[in-house]
C-alpha cells in the first residue's frame, strides 16, 4: 500500500468511528422518550455535538504520529486527498467524508480561505442532486370505509416500551384532523400516507415524519408523540409547510434520528421543505459541521454569480460589541467582534465566544439563531463597500487581516437574516405590529423557561423571522436564568430618591423586570398589549418561582407548533 492509501484509509477508518459514535448517542433518544429522562436527553444533545472536534483532534494526534516529518508536506496531501476521494467513491453520505478530510487539512495548514490543492473543492454542483437512493419509509393505504384502522396499524408499526395510552383513540383524532386539514382537496382527501421508518426525537417529543397523499396532491405530514403522565399519544398533526418549516428551523436544536445514511433522507425532506436550504436540512439533522460546509458552498456560488453586488452593513441600529454585513441578495449575515466595546459594555472577546458558544450547545426552543463560527473566511476586498471596509478596517482591525486583494475574516458567526424588530414595527399595519409584539413577549417567555435570559431585551436585539416569529440573535449579554438575581425596586424613602433611579444599589446579576417597559420604546396601545397579554414578564416573583423550577430540574414543557396544531 503506498503512504498516500494508508493515510487515507486511517481518515476514512476515523469517520466512521465517528459516524458510529454519533449513531450510538442518538439511539439513547429512544431510551429517554420512554423513560421520560429529560434531563440526561439534555446532556446527550451537548455531548453529540461535542463529538466531532474530539474525533478530528483524536484522528490528528494519530496522522501527526504516522506522518511526522510529512504532517505538512502538501504534495503528499494532495495525494491523500485523491486516495480518500477513491476510497469514498459511490458512498451516499461521501459529501460528510470529505468535510471531514477538510476539516483536518484546515487545522494541520490553517488554511485561510481554500486551498484547493488539498481540500475537496465543489462550488458550482449540488451534491444531493447525484442521490436516487429512496430513504427508508413505510406506506400505507388509507381505506376510504374504515381509515381509523390504517391509523392503527401505523402507529402499531412504531413500537416503544411503554403502550399507548388508547392507540385506537389516537388514530381515529389522526384521522378527523387530516380530514380537516385537507378538506379542501374534497370528499375522502386521504389516499394514503408515507412515513420515513426512523423516528425524529428532540427535547420530550418524538415524531413520525412524513407525506400525506390525495388523489392529485400530497402535503407534509408530522405526527408528533409525546409520552408524559397521562402516557405516550398523540399530541399533534402538522400538515401544514410553515409548522414543518417551523418544526425544522435553524431557531431549533438538533434531532436525534438514527439514520443509517444522511443525504437520502435529506432528498426526502426537501421534498417537504423545497424552499429550505440544503443547508439548514443537514444542520437540523445533527450535522452541523456539512450544514457549514453546505451554507459556505451555496453562499459563494451566488456570491460568484454577481461580482457587482457589494457587501454592505447590515441594516439596523449599529451593535457595540458586533460589526455585521450581508450581501442584500442572500438571506445571510456575517457578525465580527469589534476591538474594543462601548461604554457601558464590560466583557471582553472571550467573553461573547463563550456566550455564542453557550446557545451553539443550548437548547434553542425556537428562539434563538443558530449562528454558525467560520473561520478565516476570505473575500475579496473590491466587494466591500466603502463604508463597511472603514468600519471593519477601523473597528474589527484585530480581527481581520489585509491579505493582497483579499480581506481576510478571522472568526465570523454567520446567521439568517432577519429583519430586527423595531424596524419592523415601524413598517407594519397596527394589527400586525400588536401580534408581533405579543410574540415578542413569548419569545421571552419561551427563552425564560429554558434557562435562558436574554440580558438586553430592547426590540433591536430580536429579529423577526419569515414566518412572523420574533427571534433572539444578540447573543453578548445572554445569561442563564438561574445565575441571575431578579429584584423589585426598593421603595423610596423620600420624593427625592423616587426621583432618581439610581439611588439603590444594583449588583452586576441584579435584573429589575419592574424597568424593563421604560426601555423598551414601545408606543403606548403596543406597550398596553404586551402588558395584557404577557403582564407577568415584568413581575419580580414570575421570575423567581420560574428560576426555582429551574434549579429543580423542572423545565416547563414548550411545544414547537401552535395549540392549533394539538388534537383534542
């Protein structure tokens, strides 16, 4: 075998032991559903994302062992490179194998930009496109006299240890809502159904995910379980693309579905979710490491594809502790910690790596971006606006480097865009601008109940997504619910201490939801809202009896769809 064959096969040999590690956490998310072990599906979650550094820093201390003096030589790269790409030729996932093979070379090379005489480069294909192979799934016909009984035997096919609390009842609610949902595709709409055999679990849900047939048409369909005192059933149907969308956002955390190959089943959600990005569907998956390698490859096509567009500054009020730009065609931000930060921020770089870090392994609840770090990401200077390269170049200067033609980004966290809330508000309908703040109101609620506090709750800090949901992005003063200290205003010994605001001590964990409303900047009727609908979120002892629940291990229950979408 020659050195540039051993060296592959101890790469492709270093994948797999991770694919099989990772498969070996998710399958626990049967285990814990069952049991209604909460708390240790909580440390699974952080422990598989973990996996990857661990076995790429395990695979490199090997090849630094086996290569030595050759750890650095580039023609013999390159020559590993075309072996691996042997090795892994007509493998389903081999997209997966070699964002491993890159994510090795980028650490022994600290590549800046690519190199595309070591890595596997491919910015003008679509690598799904090449997958025909059908993703396992059961069918079923949907009789037309007794579709209670198909519903029966599908769920029959799904087994747990522990029964359904009333299958049969179960399936006959499955079955009034479909008919429901689809009523307007006509009498008897249900012709038959396809569920993917793997089943989907995250947080106290599992889910069977799938397409529901008519005659002429198909829509998604999810039907959630969940398995609390009352026993495992049915809790929901989704049919509808938004609550799918929804149920996959990049505001989510990652599901546990055991599935034997990857891109297959990516195919088959795309099928469910056309207008997703390929790249949002592998990060859902667990994969977050192809779900960066996806949003790079498509970002720098279109990107390529017009070299007249300018990066510019991102639209908003101007972040103390963040610079951020996008190009305005592509639904994307990139976000670099400034130098120095304004008064009267007080953490350092560290600090805010920490805290994006923190909501990388937390819990998202559809609430918080998923923002993904990119490092040494190179762009070429002609693009910037005048604008943003003063600012960056003035601001951002220990963060970037002047390379040639080339501006060099060394750490950016890159997030959808949205547009932030208070510009939003301003440009809609006073009907749409009342149900966007009462959803900003349960979005704090939402992030609170999942040990989440958001530090700075001024409207700028929230985004609104594509579907009307407000979404905590500003990440630099998040904290844990339970390290906090919520306070009520002291009461004023005299007028002239009622008068100022500042005559009480204020520890630095010290929070007041008593003042939150006079920093919030909404107008009165908006401001009227949010109190009647969510009066409780400036009320000292809403937090504490929250933060107790917290510290006893009782996170509340929060749903990932709309009551609507629940079954009665």
């Amino acid at each position: 075998m020659q050195p540039a064959d051993a060296f592959a096969t101890i790469i492709r040999d270093a994948f797999a032991d991770y694919h099989a590690r990772f498969a070996d956490i998710t399958r626990r998310a049967r285990r814990r559903f069952e049991t209604r072990d909460w708390a240790a599906a909580r440390i699974d979650a952080v422990e598989r994302i973990e996996l990857y550094d661990q076995c790429v820093g395990e695979c490199m201390l090997r090849l630094e062992a086996n290569l030595q003096q050759g750890a650095h030589d580039r023609e013999l790269w390159s020559a590993i490179r075309d072996s691996y790409g042997r090795l892994i030729e007509g493998l389903i996932d081999r997209e997966l194998f070699k964002t491993f093979y890159n994510t090795l070379t980028r650490r022994f090379f600290r590549t800046r930009g690519v190199d595309a005489a070591i890595e596997f480069i491919a910015m003008d294909i679509e690598p799904t496109d090449a997958i025909t192979h059908p993703v396992g799934r059961h069918s079923y016909a949907v009789s037309e006299l007794r579709p209670v009984d198909s519903f029966t035997r599908l769920l029959g096919d799904y087994r747990f240890d522990v029964p359904y609390a009333h299958r049969t009842r179960c399936a006959a609610a499955i079955v009034i809502r479909l008919q429901d949902d689809l009523a307007h595709w006509g009498p008897n709409p249900v012709r038959s159904v396809e569920l993917l055999e793997t089943v989907f679990y995250r947080e106290r849900r599992a889910y069977l995910v799938g397409r529901v047939f008519g005659e002429h048409r198909f829509s998604p369909c999810v039907i959630a379980l969940v398995n609390d005192e009352r026993g495992l059933r049915v809790d929901a149907v989704l049919t509808h693309r938004a609550d799918v969308a929804h149920l996959f956002s990049y505001s989510r955390s990652y599901f546990h579905a055991d599935l034997g190959t990857v891109g297959d089943a990516v195919v088959f959600l795309r099928t469910l979710l056309p207008v997703k990005p390929i790249d949002e569907i592998y990060t859902v998956l667990g994969r977050a490491k192809q779900g960066k390698t996806e949003r790079f490859r498509t970002f720098f096509r279109h990107f390529a594809a017009l070299p007249q567009e300018p990066l510019t500054q991102a639209e908003g009020e101007r972040g103390m502790v963040m610079a951020v730009f996008t190009l305005p065609s592509y639904p994307l931000v990139f976000k670099v910690i400034r130098d120095r930060f304004a008064y009267p921020k007080e953490m350092n770089r560290a600090q805010v790596e920490g805290k994006y870090a923190l909501v990388f392994l937390h819990d998202r609840v559809g609430r918080l971006v998923d923002a993904q770090p990119y490092r040494f990401l190179r762009f070429p200077r002609s693009r910037f606006s005048t604008g943003l390269l003063e600012e960056l170049l003035q601001t951002c200067a220990h963060g970037i480097t002047v390379d040639g033609d080339d501006i060099v980004v060394h750490l950016c966290y890159v997030e959808r865009r949205m547009r932030p809330l208070n510009l939003y508000l301003r440009e809609q309908a006073p009907e749409a601008a009342r149900l966007a703040v009462i959803d900003y109101g349960q979005a704090i609620k939402d992030l609170a109940r999942n040990n989440i506090f958001p530090g700075d709750l001024l409207l700028k800090n929230f985004g609104v997504s594509r579907h009307g949901r407000a979404v905590f992005y500003d990440y630099d003063e998040l904290c844990l619910i339970t390290e906090c200290n919520f306070r009520a205003i002291p009461q004023a010994r005299h007028h002239e201490e009622e008068m100022d605001d500042g005559w009480f001590y204020a520890g630095p964990n010290d929070i007041f939801p008593e003042q939150f409303p006079k920093f919030l900047g909404l107008s009165p009727p908006l401001m009227a809202a949010l109190k009647h609908a969510h009066g409780e979120i400036f009320d000292p002892e809403w937090w504490r009896q929250l933060q107790a629940r917290l510290r006893d291990g009782d996170y509340p229950d929060t749903p990932p769809y709309p009551d609507a979408a629940r079954l009665a």
